[in-house]
C-alpha cells in the first residue's frame, strides 16, 4: 500500500508541527514505563470511517499522534508507550490502516510518546481462509501484537440466533487460528445480556490464546443495580488464565445516559477495584480509550482519578504492573 505513496502523502493529514513536537519528546530518567493500550489514529484523507462523520463534534475530525501527546503528556499518566486499536475502517481497509500506523511508528520510533504495539481487524469469521489476511498482516506490519473485534457483532457464519453463535463453527476456527501466528485477540464486548458469558465460552476453547478483555466488559455504571450481574460475570471470566482485562472506557460506561464528565471517582472506584481483585494486578492494564473518551470526559481528568484508585488501592509495584509492565509483557513490547 505504502510503497506507491511518498512519505509526505501518507502523512497528509498530520500537522507538520507533530515533527517539531514529537522530535523533543523525551522520557525523563527515572520516568516510569506508562503503556497506553488503548489509542485510537485516524486519517480521514487515507481512510473512511462510516461510522465516524456521525459526530460532528469532538469526534468527526482526522486524530493524530500529535493530538495524543497533548492530551496525555503532563497528566498523571504521561504516556512513553502506545497500542494502536484499530479504528474501523471501511471498504476492506484493514491491512492498509495496520500498514500506516506501522510507518508511523517507523518514522517517529525515537519520539514519545511512540507506537510500540498493533491490534489490527481481520474477518475472523472467514475461519480457515482468514489467514490469506493475516499473512498480509503478519508478513506487512512487524508491531501487528494481535486482532481486535467488537463481540458478537454479526459474528457467525452463517448467521444464528444464538447470541454466543460466534463461539462456534468458522468465526471460533478463525480464533483458533491466531495460535499459529502468536496473536492476541481483543474482545470489543457489545450492549447485550449476556454477552460476557459469551466471551467466557470462547476464551475457555482457546486457551493457547491470550483473550484481552476491553473496558472492564463495557458495564452500564450508569446504572447501578447492573452491578451484581456484570460482577458474577466477571467473577466466571477471571477463572480463564488466558483472559487479561484492559481498564479503560470507564468514563464512558458511567456515563452512558448521562452528561459530558457527569461521573465520580466514587461511582467507577467500586468497578476499577472489582477487575483487579479479579483479575489480579498481573492481568490488568490501563488504557485510555483515546480519543473516543474526549465524548465522556478529558484524558487528564480520566488519568488522575485512576491514578487515585490505583494508589489508593495497590502497592507502588503492583501499580507499576497496571500502568506498564503488563502491558509490555501482554503486547511484547520492546524497550529500547
């Protein structure tokens, strides 16, 4: 894709000033590794976004490493690593989207913070025939750490009206699959009962996969009575060692129903706390939810109040492994 596109084509789209911005970036001696795992890029001159000029504000704009560095650098979590997530791109443009991000990262890898890991989409449910994608992938983007899909979504094939059709026939081969090439797979959990029960049944036939669970399993915070059964099935999840939960989207969960930044630490503390006694302080990771979060609150406002949980609730190591370590274990990430 890039190799008939000069650099100044593919970077359309990205100020210039991010060259200046980013060539100064330095992680300060002794600063502690801060992996974002979740990072949103977009480039609407290089890729459409169906789903993207629905808002029209803060959202419906290209998002660029350079907007990122704003946001996150001078917080309590500033930022020296990111993970790519795919942004879902349209008309079957996936390994271009991967391919771009990886160019990014190669041009700017001195810089910080830089893209250290790729979660790229595949059609999973082309099952066997979905490796013809994640050749191309595997072959094309070196930082490619795994395959990210919303559950259930329209999953299966053919389509069934089981809501955990997806955890058979050729979406689970294609799954089954990401064995073969090293790969994570990253579960985008959609509004629907039962959804982690769900999750739980795929994790549990992959268990050479490691399964990262996003935004704590999008719980409805907002509504506080859904507390009990989001925690039992947690509770079910956390027993698959292969499962590792990525705190992030919070903001947006408590907050579903109601106004920009209308949440309270008290309201997301309880969840925060659940996952990690659940999961463990070596299968939690912090991520931002950048930049789709600007809907629910700031990154700054985001990052200090977990900031406060985490301290308030672990060890100055095992914060440590939430903020960095896990992550850099999870998406082999290297140091330099």
């Amino acid at each position: 894709f890039f190799a008939h596109i000069n650099t100044n084509a593919i970077m359309r789209g990205v100020p210039l000033a991010v060259v200046a911005l980013l060539c100064c970036s330095t992680v300060l001696q002794g600063q502690a590794m801060v992996v974002d795992t979740h990072v949103h890029l977009t480039n609407l001159t290089l890729f459409n976004y169906t789903w993207l000029p629905q808002f029209q504000h803060p959202l419906g704009k290209t998002w660029t490493i350079e907007d990122y560095t704003n946001a996150s650098q001078g917080t309590a979590l500033p930022t020296t690593d990111i993970v790519f997530v795919e942004a879902h791109v349209a008309n079957q443009q996936w390994v271009q989207e991967a391919e771009y991000i990886q160019h990014l990262a190669d041009v700017y890898k001195q810089h910080v913070p830089a893209i250290k890991a790729i979660m790229a989409y595949a059609p999973l449910e082309q099952g066997s025939e979905a490796s013809v994608w994640l050749d191309k992938l595997s072959s094309n983007v070196p930082l490619l750490r795994g395959i990210r899909r919303p559950i259930p979504g329209n999953l299966s094939n053919p389509p069934v009206q089981d809501p955990c059709g997806y955890t058979q026939g050729s979406f689970l081969d294609g799954v089954r699959l990401l064995a073969q090439y090293n790969l994570n797979f990253e579960l985008l959990m959609e509004e629907n009962p039962g959804g982690l029960e769900c999750a739980y049944q795929l994790a549990s036939q992959v268990p050479n996969v490691t399964f990262i669970l996003e935004h704590i399993g999008s719980p409805n915070i907002s509504q506080a009575q859904s507390f009990k059964s989001w925690a039992a099935s947690i509770d079910k999840l956390a027993e698959q060692p292969n499962v590792v939960c990525k705190i992030s989207g919070v903001p947006r969960e408590a907050v579903q129903n109601g106004t920009y930044n209308d949440w309270t630490e008290e309201e997301v503390k309880p969840y925060i706390e659940y996952v990690l006694k659940r999961f463990g302080t070596d299968r939690c990771m912090f991520g931002g939810n950048w930049f789709f979060t600007n809907l629910s609150t700031t990154y700054a406002r985001w990052a200090e109040v977990l900031m406060d949980v985490l301290n308030s609730s672990l060890s100055k190591d095992d914060v440590a492994k939430v903020i960095g370590k896990n992550a850099q274990r999870v998406y082999r990430i290297q140091t330099q």
